[in-house]
C-alpha cells in the first residue's frame, strides 16, 4: 500500500468505529494485565465469562495472593491452559508485589520480565492502560496485516515493525484495535466477509468474497476444511 492508501485504510476503519475498545473486561490495570494473560490461545467472550467472578474478589497481586493458585484454578477452570496460566498468575502477582510495589509497570522490558507476559501482551497493557502508541499483533493482527498488504511480514515481530513504520497519526493509539476487530468480525480467517469490508479497494486480498455464499454452501465449506 501507498502512504495515501495507509491513511485511507485507517480513516475509513475509524470512520466505521470512532472508538474501538479491547473487548476484555477489566477494572483497573493489575485485572487488564491478568486477562490479557489468561487470554492467550482462549476466546475475548470466554476469558470474560471466567473473570466476573475472578475479579469481583481480586484487585490487586496481594489479593491474588491470598485467593491462591488453587482458588484461581477454580475461576479460571474453564480456560485453555489454566494449570500453566494460573501457576505465571501466581509468580507474576508474586512479582509484582517484590519488584513494583504491587503496581503494573509502564516499560516493555520490565512487563515481558513477569512470568507469563509475552510482547503481545505487553504490548496491549501498554496501550490499553497507558496509552502507548503500541501494535500488539495476535493472530487477527497478522492475518489482516498479511492479507491486505497492509503490513506483511512472516513473524509478529515484522508485522509490528512495519506497522510501527508505516502507520500514520492520528491513528496510531488506536490502530491495533481497529486491526484486531476487523479481523475478528470482517476479516475472518476462513471466511473474509469481503463483501461489506469498509477497505475492500485498497485490499491486496485475491480473490475477494463479493457475496455471503448461501448458508448450506458455507456449511460444506466449512465441513470439508474440517
């Protein structure tokens, strides 16, 4: 894409969603920092869903660590990997408590130092706590950057590079979200909803879906790719 195409690509993303948001639910920074954790390889809804309760009892590391690992396998119980997700909940709020005071710290490196936090999720606290002009690329992100031409790479961390270069303001506090949304609801993986795609001429993406195939058809679809 050209930089005239980058910017209208944007522009046209932010027209449709002015203010797009992270779809986790959370109440202060510590509970974001946990869920983006507990959100890896597991479902925005379904995180959700196991963190109500979670967090109604536990804002803080201390309280984390009074609840226990046992007590958090039983909120989170129905999260992919909770065993191993609890266990860097656990140490993670241990480490905060020792090295940050219990506060979630606002750099890079000091955030992928706690158990369990990767770039990606550094990257999203930095941007949804602090406001941190950060691209946490997940799997929405790559596609969608890979797909459109906007920002290709082979790694997430050429995604995010080129993103870094080439996304332009005003758009960059908000860029990562427009992306993940318009991958996890447009975009999709199997089936690109290229037909009602508010970017669909600067695209690169061939050949484009230009109309929702008939239920039974998708259902076949579907099936086979099973």
């Amino acid at each position: 894409m050209t930089r005239e195409q980058i910017f209208d690509f944007f522009r046209r993303l932010a027209e449709a969603d002015p203010d797009p948001q992270t779809e986790l639910e959370y109440g202060n920074t510590f509970q974001l920092l946990v869920a983006v954790v507990l959100s890896a390889q597991a479902t925005d809804a379904g995180v959700n869903k196991a963190t109500r309760a979670l967090f109604a009892e536990v804002k803080t590391p201390g309280d984390m660590l009074a609840l226990g690992e046992d007590g958090l396998k039983a909120h989170i119980r129905t999260i992919g990997l909770f065993n191993a997700k609890a266990a860097n909940v656990m140490i993670l709020s241990q480490q905060l408590v020792d090295r940050h005071g219990g506060e979630v710290p606002e750099t890079l490196d000091e955030l992928t130092a706690l158990a369990g936090v990767g770039r990606k999720t550094a990257n999203v606290v930095l941007n949804c706590a602090f406001g941190a002009e950060t691209f946490a690329v997940d799997t929405h992100v790559f596609r969608v950057g890979n797909r459109t031409g906007l920002a290709r790479g082979k790694t997430p961390e050429a995604v995010e590079a080129k993103l870094h270069k080439r996304v332009p303001q005003p758009f960059r506090r908000n860029a990562h979200h427009w992306l993940i949304l318009h991958g996890r609801y447009t975009c999709k993986a199997r089936l690109p909803e290229c037909w009602r795609c508010p970017v669909i001429e600067l695209c690169a993406f061939r050949p484009k879906v230009l109309e929702r195939p008939a239920r039974r058809a998708v259902g076949k679809k579907l099936g086979a790719a099973a």
